[in-house]
C-alpha cells in the first residue's frame, strides 16, 4: 500500500504530467480549508524542483504575486511569492508595495512585529472576482526554509508582508475572507471602477465599514 508521500509525490507527478499552469483550485474545496501537510521530503528534489517552476507558471499566468501548493490541490506547506510591483509611485508609496523577487516558502509561519496594521484590499487567486479590504499587520517575521532547506528568518514590511501572510495563512486553511472586513466585499469591476484611490477610505465611508 503506498504511503502517504508516495500518495503525495503520485498526485504531484500527475499534476505536473499535461506541462503548462496548473488548474486553480477554487473557494468550496476541502483541500484549502485543512492545515497542509509540512513538507519533510515527499518530493525528491528533481519532482520539487518542477513542482516550484509550475507554481511559479501558474501564478504568472493566473496573474497573481503569490500561490499556495493547496491552490493547486497539494496539501504541502509549500508557496511562492513574487511581485514586480507595476503600480504608480503614490500607490507604491501609501501600500508599501516594492518589487518583490522570487521566493520560496518551505514550512513557512509568521509572527507580528509591533501592534501597527494597515487596512488595504485583497483579493485571492481561488476566490475569483472578488475583492475585500483586510486590516493585517505592516511587519512581519517570517521563519521557514526555502526550497534548498536553507533556514529563513527575515521581517516584511508594507504589501511584501502582506504577501507573506496571505500565503502562510493559505497553509493554515484560512482565507482572507476569514479576516476580511466583509462590507467592503466588492467586485474586482467594483474595485476598479469606485475604489481604486490608494486607500480604502473612500470605499469605507460608502459602504458602511470601519478601517
């Protein structure tokens, strides 16, 4: 009978078997509200390897700056962020939103750094359509691996944190629904049609919510 990480290897190889971006997992599916599975070596390096270039195909191709391995259906502690950042500078300056390069996050978990939040909306890759604004907090350390083992230990600040969170708490099972301020819940036509000032003032004084 096969084991557990030969199951999970199994389902890796056959996601990664058709070539190009992976299927997206959406909202309703068990696989993303159960804590995933911390990663210890159910993929060799060759399979892990690919496993990380098809989660990175995937998030360019969604678009998106980050993806969880339970987005697609692999319930591995496992995730990847990147962020260009291609917003004007008065929005990169009010959000903290700076380029961002690859990561890996392997095992990863975060802690707050001080008490201040910020209050932005977000949106998620398998709740698609729809955004809603979430207060988090501006700093966070982050402690993990990469996706070689080499030890992470390191403080986000701004969106790039922001980031770090969402995808974390992707492994956890928690969306940002769970933390979201749901009277700001909007369309992404919405969003960019009303509320798409570098802040979410406007839209909380609109729609009845509190920042």
């Amino acid at each position: 009978m096969p084991s557990p990480s030969d199951r999970v290897a199994d389902l890796v190889a056959r996601l990664l078997a058709p070539g190009g971006p992976l299927p997206i997992v959406a909202a309703g599916d068990p696989v993303l509200r159960r804590p995933a599975d911390p990663f210890d070596g159910q993929l060799d390096a060759a399979l892990l390897a690919r496993f990380v270039a098809a989660l990175r195909e995937t998030m360019h191709a969604a678009p998106g700056v980050g993806l969880a391995a339970p987005q697609v259906g692999v319930p591995l502690r496992i995730a990847v962020i990147e962020d260009p950042a291609p917003v004007p500078p008065e929005i990169s300056e009010v959000r903290g939103r700076v380029p961002q390069p690859f990561r890996v996050l392997v095992n990863p978990s975060y802690d707050p750094v001080g008490t201040v939040r910020a209050a932005f909306f977000e949106g998620c890759l398998s709740v698609p359509g729809w955004q809603a604004v979430v207060a988090r907090p501006l700093e966070v350390r982050l402690r993990g691996q990469d996706e070689h083992g080499r030890e992470l230990d390191e403080v986000f600040a701004g969106w790039p944190a922001r980031i770090v969170q969402h995808e974390t708490d992707h492994l956890n099972g928690t969306l940002y629904l769970d933390r979201a301020e749901l009277r700001s819940l909007s369309s992404s036509e919405a969003v960019a049609e009303r509320w798409a000032q570098p802040t979410p003032a406007v839209a909380a004084e609109a729609l009845g919510f509190s920042l």
